[in-house]
C-alpha cells in the first residue's frame, strides 16, 4: 500500500516537472520579418485546430524617418475576413478559431511607395498566446500538497 502510494507521488512530482520544463525548454516564439515589395502580396498561413486563441501584433519599420502604411487582410480556413485593415503602420488582432484549418495573414503596400516595406509580425497561437505574466500576477501559486493529489 505505501509502495502503490510512493508511486503515485513519484508519478505526479515528474509529470509536473515536465509540465514546468516545457515552459522553459521549448523556445520561445519571436517575431517574423517581411519585405513587402511595392507592388504585390506577401502572406503567411498557419494550420490551426478549431478553439485555438490567435494574437498577433504588427508594425512597419520606417527608414531614416519615412512614413510607410500597408494594408493587412486575415482570413479562415472558409474565407470568412477576421481582421482588414489599410493605410496601416501598426496594428494587432486577435480571435478564437472557430474551425480547423489554414489561417492566412496577408500584407501588401498600397502602390504609392517607391520603396519596400517591412513588416514585424508576431503571431500567438495556444498556449503561447496566454498573457502568463499578468495571470501569474491575478493568481497566488501555492505549493501542491501531495495529500490532495491522492
């Protein structure tokens, strides 16, 4: 019987050191640099399940003091529009999937410009989309006591 119980502590105390290690092993996600070209379309796309929170943050990145704007148009798996928006230097969105599927974000100048354009996006799907400081700011992480995982 203490055997049977020293294996369910001995189980639960690794599965919440790999559930912890995966925080901080796993890379976190950066940003990805687009150069738009002034004339055409840049789009990226990620598959993802339905139920999934999306964030996602943009900027263009001037030179020497220029004012760039591109337009952005985020779409579903069925072509339903998330997010559009034009003339933009900055921008973000976010929504919960509501089916499986490739999501796609695209970028495009306006056709004004003389120069390229480019764009940071970061792009949050998950787990990776939870705002895991102010949560652990709202909650108190206390100690597991063993006697209640049993």
């Amino acid at each position: 019987m203490a055997r049977d119980r020293n294996s369910r502590i001995g189980t639960t105390v690794v599965l919440l050191l790999c559930f912890v290690a995966h925080f901080y092993v796993l890379p976190l996600a950066e940003a990805v640099w687009l150069t738009l070209p002034t004339s055409g379309t840049k789009c990226l796309s990620e598959e993802i399940h339905s139920n999934v929170v999306v964030l996602a943050e943009y900027y263009v990145v001037t030179q020497e003091g220029g004012l760039q704007t591109v337009s952005v148009k985020v779409t579903s798996p069925y072509g339903n529009n998330l997010h559009h928006n034009e003339n933009a230097t900055q921008g973000q969105f976010a929504f919960t999937t509501a089916e499986s599927g490739n999501y796609v974000a695209c970028f495009w100048m306006d056709g004004k410009h003389q120069e390229e354009a480019t764009v940071s996006l970061d792009w949050k799907t998950g787990i990776y989309a939870k705002d895991w400081e102010s949560v652990a700011k709202k909650e108190k992480i206390e100690g597991l006591s063993f006697s209640s995982l049993m």
